[in-house]
C-alpha cells in the first residue's frame, strides 16, 4: 500500500497536495523529509493547511533552523495552538525560538482555556483614536497594513485605558469623506464577546450576525484581542465532531486518523462497559418474567423488533432535540411546547407501527399475540420517543452537555421499558 | 405559555433581541406585527439576524411597501435564498419587487442547485484590470467602497473576456507602492471553485485554506461570482445537522422548530417501519432457535446485553468513521489500514467485554452459560465494530452518502449477527 506514496515522495517535483495525500500513511520522520524537499511556496501552501496537531509534530521534526523559521511564520493565536498541541516537555524548546515580544503575546494566550473565547483570539488588532480624521486613520493603516496584524478589515476606536468605544469596517473608513473624524462616523453598537465566553456560543453569534470579527473585552470593556471568522470556521467543525462522537457514545476523539489504537480503546471501553451496566436491568427484566417467556416462546420473536422500534424512535427524538439544542433552533425554556408536539407525532408513530406489526403478530401467533405486540409497540414508540427528547432537556437544566444523552443509552434505557411493557402487558392480556 | 410574550410585544420599547426570543412562539401575523414595531436600527439588526426560511415568511406577511423596503436590502445571493425559500406561488411576486438589474442577477443564481457553490455565491465582487496602478486601483476601489459590493476585501484581476488572470487582498495592495501595476503585485496561485461544485467540498476547501472568499469559475475560467467565509459558515452547520439527522436515521429535519407535525411523521416513519422490516429477520433467527431458547430460557437473560453491545460497538465506529470522512480526517482510499486498527481495537474491546460478561454468567449460569456468553461477546464486539466501519465505506464506494449508515441500522444488522453468534454457539458447546 505504501508504495506508490514512498515513490512519489521521492519525485523532485512534489507539491503540497501530493505531501498531504500522502500525510496519514506517511511517518514523522518521512514527512518532515518529504516537507523539507518541497519548493518554497508549495512549503508555505503545506504548512498552512496542516491543522495545528501535524504542525507540531513536524516543527519537531524538522531542524533546528527550520523549525525557528516555521514558527515564527505563525500568528501569535496560531503559534499558541501549535506549542499547546506539542508534547508537554516540548513547549517550553518550542516558545523559546520566538521573538520575545511574540513570546510574550504567545505566553498570554497560553493561560487562557483552550474552548473559551480568550483562546481563539489575536491579540493583534487594528486601533484607532476617536479624535483621528479619516485621511490619518487610512495613511496610519496604510503603514500598518505592512505589519503584521490580524486583519486590518475591522477596526477597533479605544479611550487611552485601552478600552472600547466604537467599531468601524475598514470599507466605511474607506467610503467616508476625507476630514470626518473617526468619532462621527464609527458604530458604537458593537457586537462583542467576553474572554471566558464558550467558544460554541462565539461560534453562535458569529453565526447569527456575520461578522468578519469580534472584539474580546475583559470586565472593564478593556478589548484583549479579535476573534476572526476563519477560527470560528474550525470551532463549529470541531463542535459538531464532539457532539457526533458524545451522540454515538464513543468518548470525543478529536482525529480518528492521528488517535493512537490507546487513546481509542480506552475512550470506547468506558461507555460499552457502562452500557452493559444498563443492560443489565433489561436481562433482570426477561429474568422476571421467565414463567411467561417459557409459558409462550413465541413471544421472544417480537422481542427485539419491539425493544429495537423503541430504541430507534428514542434515538431519533433525541437527535433531533440535541442539534437543535446545539445550533439554538430551539431553547431549552420551550419544552412544554416541544413535549406537547413529540406527544402528537410520536402518537401517530406508534398508531403506524403498531398496525405494522398487528399483520405479522397475526401471522405469526394469532389474534390474541397481535393484540400485544400491537399496543406494546404503540407503546413503546411513545415512551421511546418522550425519554429521548426529555433526557437532553434534562441534561441541559443540570448544566450538562445534552448530547450526553447518547444514543445507545437512549436505547438501553428504552429496551428496558420495552421489556416490562411488553410481559406485564403479555401476562395481563393473555393471563398468563 | 404565550401570555407573557404577548404582552412583552406590546411593549413600546421591543428590543430585536426580545423579538427574536418570542419568535418560535408567535404565529406568522404576530411577527410581522413586532416586527413592524421595532425601532429601525433594531429592525434592521432583527432582519439580519432571521435564517432565510423565516425572512420569507416575514416578508410575505409585512405590508407591500415594507416588503419592497426590506426585500430590497438583500445581497443578491441572499435575496435569492430567500426567494427559494418562498413558497412556489409567491415567488414570482416577490422578484417582481426587485429593481430589474439586481432581479437578473437573483433570477440567474436561482438556476444553480441549492448546495452548489453557484447557489453559495454573490455576483457583486471586486475586479480589477491588470494594467491599472496600485493608485488608480484604490481610487476606483474607493468609490467602489460606496457601492453595494459583497466584499473589497478581495479583488479579481480579470481580461476583457472576465478570465481570471490573479488575485490579491485589499491589504496587499494597500501596503504596495502607489506605482506599481497590479499585474506586478498580483499573485497568480488562486485557489478556485467551479459553478457545480458541492458545497461541502466548497467548506472543506475553506476549511483547509482559511481563505475569507474564493471565485467561482466557469468552464472557460470566466469569473461568475464568489464565495465568501460568512455563507460557508452556514453551510458547515447546515452539512453538520444533515449528517446529524442521517446518522440517527431521521431524515433530514432542516429546522425542528419550524416543521410542521406532518413532516416530522413523515420523515421519521418510514427508516422506523424499515428498521421493523430488518429486526423481522432477529425475530426470524431466534425462531429458528426457539428449541434451544425452550431447552435454556436463562440464556433469554443475556440477549439484550450482547445483542445490544454488538449495536454499540458498531455504532461507535460507524459514527467516527462517517464523521472522520466527512472532515476529510480520513480518505475513503485508507480503509485498509483502517481497518486493520479497528480489528485491533474491536478485539481488545471484544476481550474486556468478554471478561465483564463472564463474571455475570459464572454468577447467573454457571461454567457453560458463562463460556458461551464471554466467547459470544467477543465474537460480536468484533463483527459489530467491522459492520460499523466498513458499511460507511461501502457507501462512499457506491458514491452515497456515508451516513445513510445510519446508526439503528448498524444496531439493527449487529442485532441479527449477534442472535446467529450467540445460539449457534449455545447449541454448539452446550449440546443442545
């Protein structure tokens, strides 16, 4: 399998698109050597499409002069990512090669968490004084613009205490007569987040008002840095992946290709042996009704269909709650209208299932069979459903993640309302 | 329930934010009304705010000079999604509302599918020609700023024929010197998308780029519009939620919130009564075993734990290779080496569960119960994991959608494979 990749590693002329097709196959050593024989702008190319994690990994592969060349390429919010995804012991070699003014700017962002609002920020943003005319804010962006600045797309007006007062595009400087100060024409509805703000609700806000940037502003509206769309992009990825992997109950892996086998057992392990736990009660459950099973066999033909018809119906309602929960379609503060509304489709669900297997119930054992498995899945839909669109709003209330209420727990915990309701209503109906 | 924000929209003061927290609870008539008594720069942020769907509705619903009004202070691309989002018959009405060149530019981008980069892009882009100067260049640009241009953050060099020939930042050009041409400082390494590009591919590029806005081309390299970072941001929520919902077999419910009772039957009932079909076959298998469950109903104890473990195992890693490929973290081409990390993976998880189970069967059997549990869930551990990762795979192949490898399909194939394993087992090693 490897083959044709090494071969191509060893052509002259690789490109950036060539090393990176090759990169998961490839190993630390092998790309550092096949990054090191690109030319200089596929390099550059390379190196900007490498997420954060593979920077890492291959400054520290790379020699000592490269390696300080390829750092310091970084902006300081990319450069904190890169040393935060090296090993431990690495970091402090890795902040070491910076200039000590980017060292510092890198050291700051450092402290912050890495999903709050602080720690996707820039701290280099482009300021103005409110007393500035528009022709000295563009002749003092144009020597700026050479800098290395964030973005100089957004503008920022702060007091001399660094703190904010008005926001402008550049285009609005751009389009405004030459000797309005920056004062008459900046907005100072300013859409802004706080350092500590989650990076999902950042996300949010970008999300629903299009901007290219907010500002970050500590308790005293001091403005600490920018967020840019571009960060945001990789936050909504990465949120969605969690939410993905929490909903199918496999522990947050954020890359299946890099996690070593390890790190994979051991976040699949916990939630299967946890899921057996639950498990448990539905065995107890056929336990109890063993005289009732033994009395009529044909019973455990319907048994999986029914458990699994309510384990579905719950995973689907539960789906449906956790993403509209995630994106804000809808508030937690709804349910009640929500409740009502899952009540009304998860009726005429189970009205349509239960006359699904009503068919096969007779085929298979008869009228009085039929009547069970006929109500016991109209049943359990609704059930299903109802535990699997209250167990995220549960989750919400108490402060947890609502995607916690994965699916194959939705499914564990409805098999077992599917085994009692299923004999309890066997041994009533046909007195068994 | 509605009483308090019915009486907050009677409010003198409605704040965008308060409306827009009512919203979901309001009837259509309702919102029209708040909205109508919004302040304008509240109006205005409340507009900007709403998706497409609800800002068709709203407009549909606002009186004929208001609708003009608002209508009219869309970006073409943006007018068109709202016009797509109208329904068939008021369509017309609305385009009839738009002055007549911004209606020939809305009317050519509805011709693009949806989910293309076409539907994603805005014809109102910044070009430049080759031989202008930086000076003259920031000059046109400068009146240009005034007008209603998507974005002058970057510019497109193109012939006389609209052939892409470069591109460059608004910010480079600044910082160059006034004489330079543009051909001079342009770069000619453009990254570009054609007209039928899928939009996910669109995101990813993106994503893998960190670019603010990408052209798009045509077959002859003719720019027609471009594509910029805030309508990808959309687009990466909108593919998140669709794979979502794909993945817990939901059809795909774009907005909970806003559908209608009818279409959440409708989506969710057919995979339900589908998934009923499949476990027809688990039902099908333990008839076939009926004398073995009569001769051992203990062993009736341990179905929901395997069979359920089974699904689990498959539905971890059928999530983290559906999301893995829809990333891009993993290529559909790697799937052998993929594959032999989840054997290793499944059977050191197999083994664990194995080890669990047995304890509970040595206390609830004995010896032979035991065995055959242990030995079962290894055995299914293993099959459910390489379903779940295969079977997403198999669909990239036939160019579908990984995740119509739906979760309770996963679960429900694991279940059939785990009723097979484990009585044939049982018949197998404890005779009977």
């Amino acid at each position: 399998m490897t083959q044709p990749e090494t071969s191509a590693l060893a052509h002259e002329n690789l490109s950036a698109d060539e090393l990176l097709d090759a990169w998961n196959v490839l190993g630390p050593d092998e790309r550092a050597e096949g990054f090191l024989s690109l030319a200089r702008d596929e390099a550059l190319d390379c190196f900007a499409r490498l997420p954060a994690r593979d920077q890492a990994e291959l400054l520290l592969h790379l020699p000592l002069v490269e390696r300080r060349l390829w750092l310091r390429q970084l902006e300081p919010d990319d450069a904190a990512d890169v040393v935060q995804e090296a090993p431990e012991e690495a970091r402090s070699r890795l902040l070491e090669l910076l200039d000590e003014p980017t060292r510092r700017e890198v050291t700051a962002l450092l402290a912050y968490a890495e999903d709050d609002a602080g720690g996707l920020m820039s701290p280099r943003f482009a300021r103005l004084r409110p007393e500035m005319t528009v022709d000295e804010a563009i002749t003092y962006l144009r020597r700026q613009a050479r800098e290395r600045l964030e973005t100089i797309y957004y503008l920022y007006v702060l007091d001399p205490e660094q703190r904010l007062l008005g926001v402008l595009s550049f285009r609005d400087l751009f389009a405004a007569p030459p000797d309005k100060t920056i004062e008459q024409i900046m907005s100072t509805h300013v859409v802004a987040v706080t350092e500590d703000m989650d990076q999902e609700e950042v996300s949010r806000l970008f999300h629903e008002h299009g901007h290219l940037a907010v500002p970050v502003l500590d308790a005293e509206r001091r403005v600490k840095g920018i967020v840019t769309v571009d960060d945001v992009l990789d936050v909504v990825e990465e949120e969605a992946t969690e939410d993905f992997h929490r909903i199918a109950a496999t522990g947050v892996v954020p890359s299946l290709a890099a996690a070593s086998l390890r790190t994979l057992y051991q976040k699949r392990v916990g939630w299967l042996l946890l899921l057996v736990f639950v498990n448990i009660f539905s065995g107890a459950g056929l336990a109890y009704f063993e005289d009732t099973i033994a009395a009529a066999v044909t019973l455990v033909f319907f048994l999986p269909l029914l458990i699994d018809s309510a384990g579905n119906a719950g995973s689907q309602s539960a789906t449906l709650m956790v993403r509209a929960l995630a994106t804000g379609d809808v508030q937690v503060g709804e349910w009640v209208r929500l409740l009502g509304r899952e009540l009304t489709v998860a009726l005429a669900l189970g009205a349509t299932m239960a006359a699904a297997v009503a068919l096969l119930g007779l085929y298979r054992g008869g009228p009085p069979i039929a009547l069970v498995v006929a109500t016991t899945m109209a049943l359990v839909v609704l059930v299903g459903s109802v535990i699997g669109m209250l167990f995220p709003i549960a989750l919400s209330y108490l402060d947890l993640d609502p995607a916690t209420a994965s699916t194959p727990l939705i499914t564990s915990i409805a098999d077992i309302a599917g085994v009692l309701i299923y004999f309890s209503l066997a041994r009533w109906l046909l007195g068994l």
